[in-house]
C-alpha cells in the first residue's frame, strides 16, 4: 500500500507548477516567452484554445483580423498610450516651438533703447530656450547700434548682434539687417523673453540713447525640453552666432 502511495505521487502534478512560467504552458521553452506573457497580462491576448486557454500557440501564424483585434486592445486599453511620452502629456511637449513676433514697424522713430519685441512662453520642465532673431535698423548717424536680449528682465551680459554705421557721400542714413541666435536655461513657468534695439557703445557694450528708425524685425524662441547651453557656443554670456550687413 505504501508503494502504491508513493508511485501515485510520481503522476500528480500541482496546477501551480503547470502555470509556474505564466498563463499559457506552451510557451516556457519559447524564446518569446516573455512577450507573450507580457501581453496576456495586458489583455492584449486571451490564449487560442478556448475556454480553457491556456494555450498560445506560438508559432502559430496569424491572420488579418487577429492583428487588428491585438492592435485594438493595445490602442484601448492605453497599455501603451501615444498621447504621453516619458510620463508627461503630448499637449505638454508637442508645441516645441511655443512663441514666436513678427513686427513691421516701418519708420516708427525712436529713442533707443526700445524694446522691439516681445513674447511670453511656459514651459512644463527645464530645458533651454533657442532663440533667434533680427531686425532692419536705420540710423542716421555714425555710430554702433545692436541688439540685446532680456529674458524676465534680466538682459543678457553680452550684445548678440551688433554693427557699425557710418554715413558717407550724400546719404543722410543707413539701414543695418542684424540677425542672432542664442540660447538660455530656464526652469518649469511663464517666462518673458524680449529683444531691445538701440545706439551701442562700442566700448562698454551697453545701449544708450540714439534716434533711429526699424522695421521688418522678428523674434522666434524654441523650447527644448531637458536641453543644456555650452558655455562656448551660447548662453547668458550672449554668444552664438550673429550677422550684421
């Protein structure tokens, strides 16, 4: 009687160790086992030997109307959501460019320094705000004239664009394209980027006043999430590259 309890014991098989590598049992020697399992446990598929399904069939082919049933239980169950990425919304990162101006202001003469434009941007994370630039001045006298960006009224030390006028012959005037571009860290808020225009001292790099007329100007900041700014290309020491002609 006691051989006869030990030899029955050799054929019973738990339940749990049948199901030990998930919900099917014919896919733990498949190399795919992991992604099966993975979508069983999603709902993405129920088995192919109904009602007990406890079987996947892997290799198995699929058909048509089976692919579309698995891309629609992946789409409506969110198990992967295409509206978010890395946790945050699509709505947050999407308008990667998030303000741009675009201003004529054709011979509206002013005393410099002025501000020329101006734009409000949030942004949801840290990262680093590309902005560009230019503007059409026209002075009427020799001097230095350039740009200077200001980001939450705090100007950036340096000139990102500036060039020298000079009156010659029988022009009484001269008009000046600048152009820039540069770059500057900011944290998750509102933040108010603006440029400013005017006379320039060529030795302390400062705007001061000086009449002069501009148009045709234009401003575009670009949000990049998570970015960082290179002390030697741009930053809040104003470098970057500039053009004046």
């Amino acid at each position: 009687m006691l051989l006869m309890v030990a030899v029955l014991a050799l054929f019973v098989v738990p339940v749990a160790a049948i199901a030990a590598g998930g919900t099917f049992t014919d896919d733990d020697t498949s190399v795919f086992e992991g992604d099966i399992e993975w979508m069983a446990a999603n709902g993405i598929t129920a088995g192919c030997n109904p009602p007990t399904n406890d079987h996947y069939c892997p290799d198995d082919a699929v058909t048509r109307g089976q692919m579309a049933a698995f891309m629609k239980r992946l789409a409506t169950k969110k198990v992967v959501d295409a509206d978010k990425v890395d946790g945050k919304h699509a709505s947050d990162i999407a308008p990667i460019a998030v303000a741009q101006v675009d201003e004529t202001l054709g011979g509206s003469t002013v005393a410099g320094p002025t501000t020329i434009n101006s734009v409000s941007i949030t942004v949801p994370s840290n990262g680093v705000v590309l902005i560009t630039g230019s503007a059409y001045i026209n002075a009427n006298t020799d001097n230095y004239f350039g740009i200077k960006v200001v980001v939450d009224a705090t100007e950036i030390a340096q000139p990102v664009a500036f060039d020298a006028f000079s009156t010659t012959d029988d022009d009484d005037d001269e008009t000046e394209w600048m152009s820039y571009t540069t770059a500057v860290a900011v944290t998750p808020g509102t933040h108010i980027i603006s440029q400013n225009a005017g006379q320039m001292n060529a030795g302390t790099a400062e705007l001061e006043a000086g009449s002069f007329f501009y148009n045709s100007n234009s401003m575009t900041v670009t949000f990049i999430p998570g970015g960082t700014v290179s002390a030697s290309t741009v930053g809040t020491s104003g470098g970057g590259s500039m053009t004046g002609e």
